[in-house]
C-alpha cells in the first residue's frame, strides 16, 4: 500500500466484526508502531493488547468516561442522536475483539514529558496506519482518559501515563470520510 494512500484513506472505525485478527497480524503492525521517531531516542512507551476476558475487563472501564464525556458532547452542541451514537460505541467500543493500550513513561520534568507524549503519538500513528494496510479497523480514543488512573491501576501500570486506546478488528462497516478543516499553513522564505 502506497504510504500517501494510507494516509489519506485511514479511518476511524466504531462497527467491529467479532473475529479476532490472527496473532502474527497484530504482531506486524505492533512491530511497526514500535519504529515511531521518539524524543532522544526515549522510547518511552508500553503496549497492551487485550483480548477476551481481559479485553471485556478492561472495555468496561473504559466506559466510565461517558459520565464524563455527556457534558462536553453537550457544551459542543452534538446533537442528541450523536451522543447516543458515542455513548453506545464507548459502551463496547464497536465490538472490537481487540483493545490496544498504550501507556507512557512519566517524567517530573515537562519538557520531557512533552516528549514523552509526542513520542507516544507518533507510535499511536504508525500503529493506526499498519493496521489500516493490514486491513484492520481501529479508532484513536483518548475519551478513556477521563478515568485514566481506573484503567492504570487495572492494567498494573499506575506509574505510568495513559496516552490513548484504540479498538482494532476487522470493521463491519466504512466509516464516511470526514471533512478537512482549513487550518493555516505558513510558507516561509520560499
């Protein structure tokens, strides 16, 4: 797969099919995720990846942010049909048969901490675009968050930070592409 296709054609996905993607896939696209750029060559990431029982677990945890999360949908004027449409995707996260976790090192000093998470995003995106060219679904979510040191503790990492989740499977249904904002870009001295 071309890298600028799979850029372009990388969705969120929130409709998951039940089979669990074979374990050599998954493996693939964690080995890719794992050669994301990192602030002095930190590394400072963790991957999880839950399945069955554990996955179950952990998803519902996870849901304990909608408690939070309805004030904000609502503050931005998401309709009411959309908030159902998030809270029920939070509520199993499609039916993704796979959760991956990835948690960060935690430092006193901000500017590493900085790193550290823009370490961490890089990760989560080389990992969205291998397995969009494994052909697997996966959703960036950060909504987990909200109950950050719940989902931690469960996992056995409270030292740590939690940057995001994503579910992955194989998706039951494309999601529409969304439309691009327009956002400055400055050229400068060309």
């Amino acid at each position: 797969m071309d890298l600028y296709e799979a850029i372009m054609n990388r969705r969120s996905h929130r409709f998951y099919k039940p089979e669990v993607p074979p374990k050599e896939v998954l493996e693939r696209v964690i080995n890719a995720a794992l050669w994301a750029p990192s602030g002095t060559n930190a590394q400072p990431w963790e991957i999880t990846v839950l399945t069955g029982r554990f996955r179950d677990e952990f998803v519902e945890r996870a849901a304990h942010c909608i408690a939070h999360m309805i004030p904000r949908l609502k503050a931005a004027n998401v309709p009411e049909k959309g908030q159902e449409l998030v809270i029920k995707f939070f509520k199993d996260l499609g039916g993704a048969p796979v959760v991956i976790a990835v948690t960060i090192f935690k430092t006193a000093d901000p500017g590493m901490m900085e790193a550290n998470i823009q370490s961490g995003a890089a990760l989560m995106q080389n990992l969205l675009l291998a397995a969009h060219a494994e052909g697997l679904g996966t959703c960036w979510m950060t909504g987990p968050n909200f109950v950050a040191v719940e989902l931690l503790d469960y996992l056995g990492k409270p030292d740590r930070h939690l940057l995001a989740i994503t579910p992955i499977g194989y998706s039951a249904k494309e999601p529409p592409v969304p439309p691009r904002k327009e956002r400055e870009v400055r050229w400068l001295g060309f």
